[in-house]
C-alpha cells in the first residue's frame, strides 16, 4: 500500500510539471513571453500569491486552456461569459486580449458583452464594456462609455 501511495504521488508530480509545461505554452501563445515571464516570476517568488501563479499556470492554463473538445475560440467565448457576469474588469480585460489572440473579432466581443444583458444584466455589462474599451481604445467606434 505505501508503496502505491509513493507511485501515485510520483505519477501526481510528473502530471502537475507536464500541466506546467502546457500551460506555460497555452500562456505564451495567448498573452506573450512578457506576460509569461511575469507569471513564472509570481510563481517562483514564494511569496504572496505565488502559489496563485502556480495554480493559474497548471490548472487553468495547463488543464482547462488544453483540454480538447473545445477549441481556443470557443472557450474565449465562454470564459468571456462568466467574467461579465463575475464583474472581474481586471480578469476580464485580461481575457479580452486573450479573445483576439485566438481570433475574435472586435465585433464578435461587442456581441459577447451584448449578448449577456438579458443574462446578467446592464450593470454587469456596464464593467465589461468599459473594459473592453480600455482594452480596444480607438480600434473600435461602437463601444462607448
């Protein structure tokens, strides 16, 4: 029986560096080396919310961000979603940038935040349009304050 345990732990740390491994590609195609970079260095610190990195890195880059059945697209549709309705700006505009990476349109965000009134409401939709206008800046003509 221990013998087993120490197994599944091994196997457990090979899954979690492969996660790693995964999401810090998942990172690096969406969001860059810079944002990367910053995010291995949070990770690695040890101090506060290092472990944050860590788990953002492995769990939702490196598991979620790489599973299949869903392409990047889709799941920047999705993702989009839940944070107008979690009124997050900051992850938000975050996701936005991660949104045109994987080929959304500016029209096709628009309709995202849009599509959400009915679901979630003016004041939700309020925050993400003026973080998608932050984000956009000029590129966009329709996303007003």
């Amino acid at each position: 029986m221990q013998i087993e345990l120490q197994q599944s732990m091994t196997n457990k740390e090979w899954t979690v560096s492969e996660s790693r491994e995964k999401g810090r590609q998942v990172v690096r195609e969406m969001l860059g080396e810079e944002f990367l970079g910053a995010m291995d260095a949070a990770a690695a610190s040890g101090g506060f919310c290092a472990d944050a990195a860590s788990l953002a890195l492995e769990n939702a880059f490196g598991d979620a961000w790489s599973r299949p059945g869903l392409d990047r697209r889709s799941r920047s549709l999705v993702t989009l979603g839940m944070l107008i309705a979690l009124r997050t700006p900051w992850e938000f505009s975050n996701h936005v940038r991660i949104g045109l990476a994987n080929g959304l349109t500016e029209k096709e965000l628009e309709e995202v935040v849009l599509h959400a009134i009915p679901y979630v409401g003016f004041p939700a939709v309020s925050v993400a349009l003026k973080a998608c206008k932050e984000v956009l800046g000029d590129r966009v003509a329709t996303i007003q304050e």
